[in-house]
C-alpha cells in the first residue's frame, strides 16, 4: 500500500553481459544474417529441448507456425481445429495458410484444449488439429493423439510458451508432424524476435528451409513461392546463450511457482496434470465467480498494479472466436469454459528474476486483495 514499492513487473527478459558478448562476436565477424550461428543454433535447440527432431530457425513464433502449416500442406478448404483461448498467433497462421481455423473449447484445469471438443469438432474437412502448451503446461497429447489416429489427423504443436515442458516424460516439440517455438523477449528463452520449428519429417523440415528463404535451396533457383522469414546470426548469438541457461531458469520459475502455490489463498492456484512437467511460461491463477463477466478479476488486476506495485497479466480477455479478426470463423459460437477462463484468469509475476522478498510481496498482496472482495 506505499507509493514508495517499487512495480515488480510481469515478466522479465535477462539479457546479459554473456548474451552482449556474443552478439559482440558474431557483428564483429561482419557476416550478420543466417549463418553458420544459426545453423549451431538450430542442431543446440534440437539436442537440448526436442532431441531426435530437425529444428528450423526462422523470424518469429508466428512464422514457426504459418510455415510449418504450409510445409505440411495445409491450405484452402481445410479446417485446423485450434483453442480459442491463446493468443491469436494460432489461429491467425491457420487463416494466413489459407485454411479454416475451428475453434474447440478448453478444459478448466490446465487450460488447454479439451479432447472431448476436439472430437465434436472434427468434420470431413479437418486435416489437424493445433493443441498449444498453454502457460507451459503440456496439452493432453495422450487423448488428442488418440482422436488423431482414429480420424486420420496430423497434430501440430505450437509450443510457443513451452520450452522444456514435458508430459509422462516427453518433451513438447516432440510429440507432432512438427512444433512451433516461439523466442520472444518475454518468453522463457529468447532471441530477440526468433522462432523454431521442430519436426521429425526431412521433407517437412527441407520445405520450411526452403519457404524461409524465397523459395531458395540454391541461389536464384527458386523451387517454391516462399516467404524471408530467416533468423539473422545476431540473433542466433542470443538464442544459444539463452539456451545454456533455459532449464536453470526453467527450475527456478518451478521453485517460485511452488511457493506462490503454498502460500496463496483464496485464489484457484494452477493444477497441474499427471505426468505433466509445467514450465510456468505464465503462473496463471483463477478469481471471481461465474456470470460476473470478469468484474472481480478486474477489481483485483488493477488493485494488485495500483496499490500493491504487483505487476500481472490477462492472458486473454478476449477469446479469439470472438476477436474482430477471426469471429468470421465462428459465427455464433459458443465455447462456455474458454468465455469462463477469459473472465477470471490473472497471471502473477514467475520469473527468474524475483527475489524471495518479490515473492513473498505478491503473496501478501494477493491473498489481502482476493480477501477484501470475499
Ligand atoms: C501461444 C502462442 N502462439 C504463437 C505465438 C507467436 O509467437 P511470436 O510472438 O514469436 O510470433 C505466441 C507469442 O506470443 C504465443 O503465445
């Protein structure tokens, strides 16, 4: 309740004198697009977070994503089922593909897809369905392979929030015809702007290279219509540095996730499935009650920014099948626990960064806010 608190914010890239160094490395070799860097970077990714798959480096999560659909021929007339509840990347590279994106409901405790509205969802049209590992919890892949199998369907992953999450063992990234990365600053490793593309396919994997690049495999002798979406060197230097680190970063968002868990009351803390390694990209806590159209949430974002200096996130208030840009998929659509989750989400600072006083100042907060409207 002081003026004087510093803001502890909602997320925090680390950027370093190690991630200044290399960057200092590779400009001063005067070769600073795709290079040699980002092809190290690429075989480092794959044998650290998804070993056996091919990784592919391109500019962002979005373009991990828009290529892989394309590299797997996903296009006009078919449908992609994806969540709602995500951020619009996923569904936006389904349209950008040209395909149709079908949004499916979540389930309440992990919010990730939920199998059961997957399967209703499935028409004759459908060629995949798009699970994403929501807030670095693994989405369940046992189920969702299953329906796959049964209707003949690929499984993509977008894997943007889930660097090093697992399930009964499995990395993400691992389990689909390919996975998408995203390396945004405020994810839990970063280039910059950067994104990766697993994929256990040589074809696949040659097709992203090759629609990363114009086209081009050899210079000027462009076999398909492609796009730039390279990844530089510059920021290939950074995503390897990060990658040294990631799965020590990774322990300490789990260690801090553990405390916030142990302490919190009168919130929904985050479950987690059996079997399931949860990375805590976002700590994402439920608040309010149903039908009151997210109000209490409200109340207790901006209580915890203003008068408690706690930084936190809504991750999202708007469900992308009602979003201006992609309601045209879903007219009169109607996904009850995604419009649930939308209302009373908050997510509450897990980074590296903080400290144990950080950590005990969110907990004092949150319990004393989440009190105040009991
Ligand atoms: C679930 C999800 N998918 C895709 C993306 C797109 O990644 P990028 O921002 O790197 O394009 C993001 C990034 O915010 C994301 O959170």
């Amino acid at each position: 309740m002081s003026d004087e608190l510093a803001m502890i914010p909602a997320a925090k890239p680390i950027i370093g004198d190690d991630e200044r160094a290399a960057v200092d490395r590779v400009l001063q070799t005067g070769m600073i697009a795709q290079g040699p860097e980002v092809k190290t970077f690429e075989e480092e990714f794959a044998s650290v977070l998804t070993p056996g798959r091919e990784a592919i480096a391109v500019n962002s999560g979005t373009s991990a994503l828009h290529l892989g659909l394309i590299a797997a021929g996903i296009g006009e007339g078919d449908e992609v089922i994806v969540p709602s509840f995500t951020f619009a990347a996923t569904g936006n590279s389904v349209a950008l593909a040209g395909a149709t994106p079908v949004f499916a409901d979540i389930e309440p405790n992990h919010f990730c897809l939920d199998p059961a509205s997957v399967r209703a969802a499935v028409t004759e049209r459908t060629r995949a369905i798009m699970p994403v590992h929501l807030y670095g919890h693994p989405a369940a892949m046992t189920e969702l392979q299953a329906i796959a199998d049964e209707f003949d369907l690929l499984i993509f992953e977008d894997a943007a929030q889930a660097h090093a999450s697992k399930l009964d063992g499995t990395p993400v990234g691992t389990f689909g015809a390919f996975a998408a990365f995203s390396l945004y600053p405020t994810k839990n490793m970063t280039s910059a702007e950067g994104g990766m593309v697993t994929t256990p396919d040589q074809t696949l994997a040659r097709r992203v290279r090759l629609l990363r690049n114009q086209g081009m495999e050899k210079q000027y002798e462009n076999e398909l219509v492609g796009f730039n979406a390279r990844m530089t060197d510059v920021h290939a230097a950074i995503g390897r540095v990060q990658l040294g680190k990631v799965l020590g970063w990774t322990k300490q968002r789990q260690d801090n996730a553990a405390f916030l868990s142990a302490n919190l009351t009168g919130v929904t803390v985050p479950a987690v499935a059996a079997g399931a390694e949860h990375v805590y990209h976002q700590y994402t806590i439920r608040v309010g009650s149903d039908g009151d159209g997210g109000a209490e949430r409200d109340r207790i974002a901006t209580a915890l920014r203003e008068e408690y200096k706690v930084g936190c996130g809504v991750y999202y208030p708007i469900p992308n099948h009602r979003l201006p840009s992609l309601a045209v998929f879903a007219p009169g659509l109607e996904l009850p626990e995604t419009e649930r989750a939308a209302q009373q989400v908050i997510s509450l600072p897990v980074h590296p960064s903080l400290t144990q006083g950080d950590l005990e100042r969110i907990v004092e907060a949150v319990n004393a806010v989440a009190k105040a409207g009991a």
